[in-house]
C-alpha cells in the first residue's frame, strides 16, 4: 500500500476520533440547545425550582408543549426566573398555572402548564404570574413531623400527668387509701 | 517417604522462585525497553510515515470491531438500564447511566481490551516473527537501530490511535444507547439528552477517560512489544508469546483501571 492511500486513511481516521471526541463533549457533556419547531418563550418566578434544569420537558395536561431554555437567579426578588420556550402552535391563556413536579419518585422535574380560563393569551415575552414551587422532600416530611408532634403533644401530655397519677397513686397506693379510708369517717 | 515428601515440597518452592525471580527479570528487561523505546524514539518523529504506517495497521484497521463492538454496548446498556430504571420511574435517567458508564469505564477499558486482542497480537506476532527470521539482527549489523525503527514507531502509533479509538467507542456507544432508548422504547428525546448532558462533566468525566486511554495505550502496545522483542525465536515461543501479550494486557488494563479510578475519584 502506498504512502498516500496510508496517509488518507490515517486523516480519516484522526478525523473521526476529533469528531468522537467533539460529539463528546458537545452532545453528551455540554448544553446545546435543541430545537422544536417555532417557539415563543414565556417566564415564569419560583420562590423554589428543586432539581429543575434547562432543557427539562414543559408539559400540558401530560403532553410535551415546550423545553425550559434557561434558568436565572434574580438578585433583587431572590427568586429564580425560568425562561420556557413553547411551541408556537400551542396558545395558553394569561391566567395560566406554571407549577414544578417530579416525574415519579426518584424522576427528573419538569415544568407543568395548567390553562387558566382569560380569553388573552401568553405571548413572546410575556410572564406568568401564578407559578407553584416544586416540592422539597425535606420540607413536606418536616411540615409532616411537626404537624404529627402537634396533633399528638396533648394527647402524651394528658397521658403523661395520667400515668403519674397512676404511678404516685401506686407508689403511695396505702397510706392514700387509709387517707381516702379515713375522709368519710 | 519422607524423603519423597521433602523433595516434593523443595521442587514446588524451587519451581514458585524460579517463576517469581522470572517475572521480575521480565518487568526489568520490559522497563528498560520502555527507557529505549522513549529515548530513540526521536526517529519514529522525524520520519512521521513510519508511524502513520503503523497507525494505519494498529488504528484503521481496529476501526470495524470498535464501531461495532461499541454499538453493541450501547444498546445492551440501554436495553438493562431501562429495564432497571423503569422500576424506579426514572428511566429518563437512561442517558446518564449509558453516557456516564461508556465515558468513564467502559470506553477506555472495552476499547483497550480489543485492542490487545486485535492490535497487541499483530504486534507481538510480527516482531517476534521478525526476530525468529533474524531481521532484527540484521538491522543492527546495517547499523540500524531496531528500537529506533521498529520498537518506537509501533509504540507512538499504539500510544496515539487508543484515545481516539476509545472516543469512538464512547460517542458510538452513547448513539447505541439513545438508539434503545429513544425510537424503541419511547424514552423522552430531550429528557435523555439533558440529563446526560447535566450530569456528564467535560473535565471530570470525559479528559478522565481520555487520560485513562492513553494510559492503557502505553500499557497495552509496551506489554505487545515487548513480549514480540523479548520472544524466543522458534515457533512455539511466538504464540506463547501472542498469548501472554493478549493475557498479560487484559489483567494489567483492569488493574491499572482500578488504580486510575481511585486516584480520579478521589482527587
């Protein structure tokens, strides 16, 4: 074989592996931004994304309606504004519900559009003003714990001082009896 | 009877230390070519077709049985990884598993398997051959260095076609599994990228796996060569040589691997 048909196949083959290596760390570890079709993007402010991250799904009554294409904190409101970018076949109103939920129990987030009844829709540039935080886990089982421990604190305290009647009522279970003996006589 | 027992007994302890006094020997003579192969290995730059020469051998031809072999990982990772993810409701974290395991472990590891398989063999094959014909003597009686023009060529294109190979298993690996996972399955196009892509870090994960390659690329084409250079000239001593390259590359790849992930994890 000739040194020119080696040094083509080499170039091919060194091209390849730079493509491999690009592919790497474009497409699998990198953002690039993919497309569906015309969009408009619409923001939205959460007090709490949770695990939101860009590119996660935008999804209407379950269907995928747009991609969330950016995710800013804003340092005045201390809040964190999500930029969704939603096909432009889709309308919703201007009342429209944007809320955080988690695609099963260990899933990734995503950003779910309840439609809202004003005849107004959202357009370009546009904000959503009704958003729901997404659920910290951490959170809802604190609130759970603390709501627990607040139904049941009288009912142990009641039970507390009953028992420590019954336990001094056993402890001293004699004399009191000739006590209580003693009273009506 | 005792004495039978006793001779028994000293023939095994003389056959461990003879075993273990000829491994070190081996590491020594492979190190020292080791020491040679980068100190004449100013010729296989400055005649650079010698060693796209032997990229083309070592690394063209081993292009088929990657892309496919890794084509094939791919779509089992994707295949078992639905099939356990999906009980947890999280098969959108599909992407992550097969990108993060190709990238990190499997890439490199897989791809320098193969490589001792279908490069290290050739090389050892056609050294050891060159010396049972008496080309490598008549090299240094033409005052040809045979480190210079053999050795070193064949090591530098070892050393330069493993990452891209082990790129090329990953990126195609990763095609395999979105293959699975996205038409056949119906996993969630986007979910599938942007998880992969949140989780999959360009400097901890991939520059890990390709320093990883490159270290098994100078394991894997050091251990062929040398078992080639070290061979002896008959026959018989070829092929035992052929198969200890192929045995001797795979437990070194899987230690040095371990070896390489502790330090990467924890650093």
């Amino acid at each position: 074989m000739d040194r020119t048909t080696i040094d083509l196949w080499v170039g091919v083959f060194v091209a390849l592996g730079v493509a491999a290596l690009l592919g790497l760390a474009m497409k699998v570890g990198n953002l690039t931004s993919n497309k569906i079709g015309d969009t408009y993007s619409v923001s939205a402010a959460f007090e709490n994304i949770g695990g939101l991250k860009p590119n996660a799904p935008v999804k209407s009554a379950g269907v995928v309606v747009g991609r969330v294409a950016d995710i800013k904190f804003d340092p005045k409101a201390y809040e964190a504004v999500v930029t969704i970018k939603i096909d432009k076949r889709f309308e919703f109103p201007k009342d429209t519900f944007a809320n955080i939920y988690t695609a099963g129990l260990l899933g990734e987030q995503y950003l779910g559009l309840e439609a809202g009844g004003e005849d107004d829709v959202l357009k370009n540039g546009d904000k959503i003003t009704q958003t729901q935080d997404a659920v910290v886990l951490e959170k809802m089982i604190s609130q759970f714990l603390y709501n627990k421990a607040s139904e049941t604190d009288p009912k142990t305290d009641a039970g507390g001082a009953k028992s420590d009647a019954k336990a001094s009522g056993e402890k001293s279970g004699e004399p009191k009896s000739t006590e209580l003996g003693d009273a009506p006589f | 009877m005792k004495s039978i027992l006793f001779n028994g007994l000293s023939k095994l302890l003389r056959g461990i230390g003879r075993r273990m006094i000829e491994r070190i020997w081996r590491l020594g003579a492979g190190a020292r070519l080791f020491f040679l192969t980068i100190i004449y290995s100013g010729e296989s730059f400055r005649r650079f077709h010698l060693t796209l020469r032997e990229v083309y051998f070592t690394g063209v031809m081993s292009l088929l049985i990657i892309i496919v072999s890794a084509f094939f990982v791919g779509m089992v990772l994707g295949l078992q990884g639905y099939n356990t993810l999906q009980k947890y409701g999280s098969s959108e974290a599909i992407g992550v598993l097969v990108a993060l395991s190709l990238v990190r472990e499997l890439g490199p590891v897989v791809t320098a398997l193969l490589f001792a398989g279908r490069a290290g063999t050739a090389i050892t094959a056609e050294i050891g051959l060159m010396k049972t014909t008496e080309q490598l003597s008549a090299m240094e009686m033409m005052a040809v260095n045979p480190i210079a023009r053999v050795v070193a060529p064949r090591f530098w294109a070892g050393v330069i076609s493993m990452p891209i190979l082990a790129a090329l298993f990953s990126m195609v690996g990763v095609l395999g599994g979105y293959l699975v996972a996205v038409p056949l399955i119906g996993v969630d196009d986007g979910a599938f990228w942007s998880q992969m892509q949140a989780s999959v870090d360009v400097r901890e994960d991939i520059v890990n796996g390709v320093i990883k390659s490159v270290v098994f690329g100078v394991a894997c084409t050091m251990i062929a060569l040398f078992e080639g250079f070290d061979a002896p000239p008959t026959a018989e001593g070829v092929s035992h040589a052929t198969t200890r390259t192929v045995v001797i590359s795979s437990l070194t790849v899987l230690a040095l691997d371990f070896v390489l992930t502790s330090f990467m994890i924890t650093v």
